[in-house]
C-alpha cells in the first residue's frame, strides 16, 4: 500500500517538474519575439542569427568539456543526419523567422508560428505512427482556435496586413522546419538524451554560418548598444540553450504531438509580455482567446491523466 502511494506520488511530481520545465521553455520562447525586434534594429537577420549562436556555441563547448560524461557517444553515421538537423532546424529556421519579422505583422507572424503544432500532430500521426485520440484532437483544434481569436483580435488596432509576401513564405517554411525538426530529432532521441542531441545538432549545424560571416558582422557588432547586447545574450542563453535543452528533454520524455500543444501559450505570453513592455492594449477577445488556449491545454492532459487512472 505504501509502495503504492509512493508511485502515485512520485508521478504526480514527475508530471509537476515535466510542467515546470514546459512552463520555462514557453516563456523564453515568448520572451524571444521582443528581444529579436530589437536586435533587429541594429543587426541584420543574419548578422543577428549569427550573434545567437556564437553565445550559444561557446556555452555549449564549455558544457561539454566540463561534462563531457553526461553526454552520449556520437556514432559515426548519425554525424550528417545530425549536421542537416541542426542546419535546417535550427540555423535556417532563424534565418526565416528573422527574416520575416522585418516584413510582416506581429499577428500574421503568431499566426503562421502557431501552425507548428499542428504540423507536429499530422507529421507524428504520419512518420513515428503515434496514436493521437479524438479529445486530443479536440484539444489541439481549440487552442489554435484561440491562437486565432488573439492574433487577429487580441489587441487593440491588430492588423494583419502582410506588407511583403515573401516575410509570410520566411516564416510559413521556418515554421514547417521546426515541426521537421521535432519529428527528426525524436528518432535520434532514441540514441541520444536530450542534452546531447542539442548540443550535437546545434554544433555541427552552426558550421553552415560560417560563409555569411562579412565586414557587415564586424561593423555592426562594433556599434551595438547595451540594449541590443542584452538581447543577443537573452536569446542565445535563455530562448536557445535552455529552451532547446528542455524541448529535447521533454521530447524524450513524451510524444511529440503530447508537447507540441505547449507551443499554443507562447503568443498569450507574448501578448502579455506587451502588454506590459510596450503598453500595447489588451482585448476582450484576447482574454477569451487566451481561455480556449488554456482549457485546450486542459482537455489534452486531463485525458492523459484520465488515462493513468484507469491504468
């Protein structure tokens, strides 16, 4: 009886911690939309992509002399399978993202982003075969219904005016290449643990920016502020180190369309981090839409736990 109890409460504090850890990734994902605006005031999206990474990298190569032991051995033929991930998915991935929100509004830009989950479920359903219920389905449908409403509703004078088309197809390919990249990343997980799949992939594909390195690099990276300097550290040490530590964890932990759902409270923190950074207004419609976020969050986790019981 009491080994028992101990299991139940050992779950529950897994599935707290398992929360937690989602709770943090969502955040600085969310934190990072007003730091690359302003790193793209005075970098451009390259030379900002490439000042990400070189933070990223040298966190990343002192980790892992220091702890080369919690890392999992390379294997040979998983060097290219693993440089193309990191190159796509990460490196390509920022490039378009970057791009784009130099062209398109904040609301197209959420809105095309919050697509990822859903290609996340269809790309699970189709490649790794994992069984997707109908609640959760429901679940996923009406969160995005409530990314909807808070992208084009959420705030007062929302547009979603699209000044270069090509800022929409950036983003729309960043946002197919980070579902990509999920399910890629979930079979090497079957080999590797979450640390070491970052760290591998985001290494190797970090060779890919070596050719955009130019004079441009070096003159605008001389001239930047404190304040643009805070913003590439942000992004590198918190919305890239630790948020892609923890997605690689968690999606070692469970199924990649059981996570992708998270993506959906991104845009409502985002908001609110507006809302207080740059006084932007806040709707009705964004707090109603923000409630479908969260009671289809709800819906996709209570059937897990409704699950567990019966188990």
């Amino acid at each position: 009886m009491n080994f028992r109890r101990s299991t139940i409460q050992n779950s529950k504090f897994s599935d707290i911690k398992f929360i937690s850890m989602m709770i943090i990734a969502v955040v600085v994902w969310a934190f990072a939309f007003p730091f690359i605006k302003i790193g793209l005031e005075e970098l451009s999206f390259i030379n900002l992509t490439i000042m990400r990474f070189l933070v990223v990298c040298l966190i990343f190569l002192i980790i892992f002399v220091l702890k080369t032991n919690k890392f999992s051995k390379l294997q040979k033929n998983d060097i290219i399978p693993i440089a193309i991930l990191g190159f796509f998915g990460v490196i390509v991935y920022h490039f378009g993202l970057n791009y784009g929100e130099q062209f398109i509004s904040p609301g197209i830009a959420s809105l095309i982003i919050a697509t990822i989950p859903i290609q996340i479920v269809i790309l699970a359903r189709v490649i790794l075969k994992e069984k997707i219920s109908y609640s959760k389905y429901f679940g996923i449908i009406l969160a995005l219904i409530g990314v909807l409403v808070i992208s084009i509703w959420g705030k007062e004078e929302s547009s979603l005016e699209i000044e270069y088309a090509f800022g929409a197809v950036a983003i729309l390919i960043a946002a197919i290449l980070a579902a990509l990249y999920t399910i890629a990343g979930k079979r090497l997980l079957e080999r590797y643990n979450g640390l070491s799949l970052t760290v591998y992939a985001i290494l190797f594909g970090s060779i890919g920016l070596i050719p955009f390195f130019n004079s441009s690099l070096i003159n605008q990276v001389t001239n930047m502020s404190s304040r643009a300097w805070f913003a590439v550290i942000f992004l590198g040490i918190f919305s890239t180190v630790i948020g892609y530590v923890i997605w690689y964890v968690a999606l070692r932990l469970k199924s990649a369309s059981e996570i992708s759902i998270y993506l959906y409270a991104t845009p409502v923190i985002s908001t609110i981090i507006s809302y207080f950074w740059f006084n932007d207004k806040i709707t009705i419609m964004f707090i109603f839409g923000g409630f479908l976020v969260l009671f289809g969050l709800y819906i996709v986790n209570a059937k897990k736990e409704k699950n567990k019981q019966k188990g």
